[in-house]
C-alpha cells in the first residue's frame, strides 16, 4: 500500500507545490509512515514538509497536514 493511499492533504492552488508536497509523502520509508500513523491514532497531528525553493526562486517551504485516508 501505498503512502498516498493511507494520507490525504490539502495543498496550496499551485499544482507544483501539491506535487512537491505528494513526493515527499511517498518518500516516506515504511518505519515513518507506521509513526505518523501511530501518532494520528494517539490524536496527534501530523505534518509534512517540502522544499520548494526552486519554485519560488528563493529559499521556501511547504508545509501541510496530513490526515487518515
């Protein structure tokens, strides 16, 4: 399974910054995924983060929530 079908998240309107948002999330390895789950199950929130500073032509970041699919 992937991580993709075990998170959702809600991105910025730009489809790049989703994109970016969207790799990260299935880099994620199988012990990270398992943590984030554990958390979400405690009540915890979790979160993802993405450089996108080659979008924005200086250094920035994308932050988003990612919630049990």
């Amino acid at each position: 399974m992937s991580a993709i079908d075990d998170f959702l998240f809600e991105a910025s309107k730009d489809p790049r910054v989703g994109t970016r948002l969207q790799e990260e999330l299935e880099n994620l390895d199988e012990g990270q995924l398992g943590r984030m789950r554990e958390l979400q199950r405690l009540g915890g929130h979790a979160f993802i983060v993405a450089d996108i500073s080659d979008l924005e032509g200086e250094e920035a970041y994308a932050f988003a929530e990612v919630h049990p699919a």
